[in-house]
C-alpha cells in the first residue's frame, strides 16, 4: 500500500496555554514522534503550529517560523507538514497572513477549538475565521465540544462532578457525554452552511456526532470527518478498569472527546468507516508521559493544594488520591498512538472483515492525501508519485503477538493499548524508495524527512444545491 498518512499528530507543542496545558509536557519531539511512526509504517505526518492568546503569538508567521525552528532542532524521519491552530480572530492578521501561510509554507489547513477556555472561539468568531479561510482556500478543522456544557458539569455549583469530589480520571467520561460533542458538531455545521465553507471534524468519538455529519453529508454538505483508533478500540469501561480512590492508572485513557460509553459507539463508528461518513483515520497522537509530574500526573502533583486548602509537597500518589487532592480537570488531555494507529486497524478492521483492504488504504493514506492537498505525490502508488510504500506480512506471516510498551519506539512509558493482540504489522517500510523500517530494525535517519508544501484540499468542491435557494444565504453574505 501507499505509505500511511497521519495527518492529526502533535509533536513539541507549546502546552502552557494550550488544549495539552495544565501542566502537561509533549513527550515527543520530531524525532521520536517520526521514528514512531515509521515504525508503524507511516511515511508523511501533519503536525499543529499552535497560536495561543498571548500577544507575542499573534501573528500566525511567527508562530510557525518558532514552531519549524523546533522541527529543524532534531529533524524527522518522516516527511511531515504543518496546520496552523487559531485561538484568535484578529481580522487585520487573518486578512494579512492567511495568503501568506499558503503561498510560503504551503500550510492549507486550519484547526479551530470550540471548547478549552484557553482556545476556544465564539460562534461569531469561528464564522470570522471561517470565512477568511474559504477566502484563501484553507480547510478549516473542528474540534466540536460545547466548551459549557463541559464546564457547567465539572464545574462547583451544586449537584455537579467537582462538588461532589467526583474527580477521578473516569469522570472526565461523565463531564463530556455524547451530546456534548454531537451538539458542537451540530453547530459547527450550520455556522459552516452558512457561508458554505466546507470543514472537517477531527477525532470524532460518538454515534451522536456521527450521525449530524451523516445528515449534513446526505444533504449535500461539504462536511468531512477524521475518527481515530481510541473510539474504536476503548469506552467508559477503559476509564473506569482501576477506578478507585488511591488510583490514577486511568488517567492514561484521558483525551477529549473521550471515547463512548460503549462499544454500540464502536459499532456505530465502524458502520461510518465502512460507509464514508469518515473519510480519514488518524491517530491524535498527543504524547504525555504517564509516570511524570509533567505528564499525566500533573491532575495530581502539580495543581491542587488549593481544592482542599493544604499543601501536597511530600505527600505519595495514593495520600493524595485519597484526599482526592486532584482533579480530572487537570489530567492533560490526549493519548499516544501513532505507531499503532495502522496495525490496530488493520488487526481489527481488515483481518476481520469489518472493513476492505482498499477502504483501509483509502482512510488511512488516500484520502488525507487528497483532503490535505497532498495528491498525488503522496497517498498514491502511480507513475511520479514519491515511493511511500507499506508491505504487510502475508496472510498467517506473523503470528499474533501481545503487544506491550516496549515494542514502541515513542517516547512515552506507556500504550493504552498494552496487552491487545496483534496479528500483523508493516513488515517494510519504504520512505521515497528507501526501506526506512524493515523486519522490527529501524533503518531510517532522523533527518530523511524534508517538509512539505501543500496544495489546497482536492476534495469538497461542487455544492449539491440549487444557486436560486432563497435559503441559501451565503451568496450574499459573501457580498457584504
Ligand atoms: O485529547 C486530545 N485529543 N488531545 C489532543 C488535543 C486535541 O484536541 O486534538
Ligand atoms: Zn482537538
Ligand atoms: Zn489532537
């Protein structure tokens, strides 16, 4: 198959301020998260160049010039590009640098956060940034979560998760039910359709957002959708496994959206994989260490002698617990998964049937390929396109394994994946005609990997309406 394409990973990403803040530090930097991936047999990865609100990161430019400086440090072993997160709407930048970012730095793709305080915007904000990206050819990425509800939930008002000192990592679960992102998505759509900008949901993880896509999708919406391994391979049930005051071992499955309560969400995920609802899996790998005051640990150590007034220092993990001296709220947010993000599909979608080998090389490397203006060089096995090439092993070629961290080549100390059983993996790995990973060595360097310049996407052109729907607003909003 064409190399695998993951174009939802986060590598040395500013995390004071950002959705992996509160304390949290990106475990992996190019190198690691690169050699992870091409071990896993992914040979390109788009990776996020994070504004946030401080003054100094206003200009988008300078934001990516510092964030391509980080890359440049170790290099990457993969090709790689970047998406551009926006937390602000300052028309002046947009209007002056969105052109700038495309014609420089090929960068064609956007992310906006509707929940996160530190990263959200306002419904008004997100159509201002919508519609500069349309204007400039950029496809804008969704983080749909409805950012009140999360907080009305968590927050310390009577009856609620935080007064009730339900913090342990479970209840993240509880603070962002389905309707939390299925009402986002919701929304995103219609501010979308109104000024007919096509825009792609990430990790999408329930039914309830499946289905307002589908909807969208079957009215003729240009409306895309990535889900990722975690809501197919975990639920509530995951976040619950050691659930007890002294222990913390769940906070590892903490990422947002978390996955459903159950597997009829797998299922209902499944059905959108096989159907077309989605038309990229990704892995959101978002790497924090689990056995680390930086890490994962952060929901305990670093925050909170406040929650009960008294001081934490010298204080062990299951003391703190058990005065529940932390809180989910702190746990930083996002898993690792960018070298299992094929075998996993591949284990529990092809070998069993669920979904073809084709569609799998479509969802995997095809399509982002083309979704992200990548096409044909890369995501395709033709006459010009650069040699990304995955070999599996045979049917029956590796006998199934129980997979454990140490397999990994991430920088991370842990898998939420430890003990599932595998039954292949890519045999080679093949960068523009080199064989970088071949039968569990890695023989790549960590400056193979040269940045790439985007296109725009190669999908979401042609609008399946009528141009005289008085209904349809957009072409006069666009006069205005
Ligand atoms: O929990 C998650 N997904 N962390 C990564 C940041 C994001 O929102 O993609
Ligand atoms: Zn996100
Ligand atoms: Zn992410």
């Amino acid at each position: 198959m064409p190399g695998g394409i993951d174009c939802h990973v986060h590598l040395c990403q500013d995390l004071k301020t950002g959705p992996l803040g509160l304390g949290g530090e990106c475990a992996d930097n190019f190198e690691t998260g690169s050699r992870s991936a091409v071990c896993g047999g992914t040979t390109t990865m788009i990776t996020f160049a994070t504004q946030t609100r401080a003054e100094e990161d206003c200009s988008l430019l300078k934001v990516v010039e510092a964030y391509n400086a980080r890359a440049e440090v170790t290099g990457s072993y993969i090709d790689y590009a970047f998406h551009v997160i926006i937390v602000r709407d300052d028309k002046d930048v947009l209007e002056a640098e969105l052109p700038i970012l495309v014609e420089r730095w090929g960068i064609t793709s956007c992310k906006l956060f509707m929940t996160y305080e530190t990263m959200r915007l306002q419904d008004y904000q997100l159509l201002d940034v919508m519609l500069a990206a349309l204007k400039n050819e950029i496809t804008t990425m969704i983080h749909a979560e409805n950012g009140d509800m999360i907080e009305w939930l968590t927050g310390e008002f009577p009856k609620k998760l935080e007064s009730k000192a339900m913090m342990a990592p479970y209840y993240h679960a509880l603070s962002r039910p389905p309707s939390v992102e299925g009402e986002a998505a919701n929304r995103a759509i219609v501010l979308a359709e109104l000024i007919e900008n096509p825009i792609l949901f990430v990790h999408v993880g329930s039914s309830a957002s499946a289905n307002v896509i589908r909807a969208a999708q079957t009215r003729g919406l240009p409306v895309f959708a990535e889900t990722c391994p975690q809501y197919l391979n975990l639920t509530w049930e995951d976040l619950k496994r050691f659930h007890s005051p002294t222990c913390f071992e769940n906070s590892k499955m903490v990422c947002s959206p978390p996955p459903g309560p159950d597997s009829s969400d797998q299922a209902a995920l499944y059905i959108g994989l096989h159907n077309g609802t989605f038309t990229i899996f990704s892995s959101d790998h978002c790497p924090f260490k689990y056995d680390d005051p930086h890490g994962k640990m952060a929901g305990i150590l670093e925050h909170e002698p406040s929650i009960q007034g008294e001081p934490c220092e010298g204080m062990t993990l299951p003391e703190l617990a058990h005065k529940k001296v932390g809180s989910f709220r702190l746990i930083p947010n996002g898993i690792p998964g960018v070298e299992t993000r094929l075998p996993l599909l591949f284990t529990r979608g092809v070998s069993t049937g669920r979904i073809s080998p084709q569609k799998f090389v479509e969802l995997t490397a095809t399509n982002p390929a083309k979704l992200y203006g990548l096409y044909p060089r890369k995501g395709a096995i033709l006459p010009g396109s650069d040699a990304d090439l995955v070999i599996w092993h045979p049917e029956g070629g590796l006998p199934p394994f129980k997979l454990t961290n140490e397999h990994l080549h991430h920088n991370v100390d842990y898998t939420p994946y430890e003990g599932m059983e595998f039954d292949n993996w890519p045999r080679y790995t093949i960068a523009r005609g080199r064989v970088v990973w071949g039968n569990g060595v890695l023989l790549g360097k960590p400056r193979d990997g040269q940045y790439l310049k985007r296109g725009p996407s190669q999908l979401g052109k042609g609008v399946a309406h009528f141009k005289k729907d008085p209904r349809r607003v957009a072409s006069w909003v666009h006069e205005l």
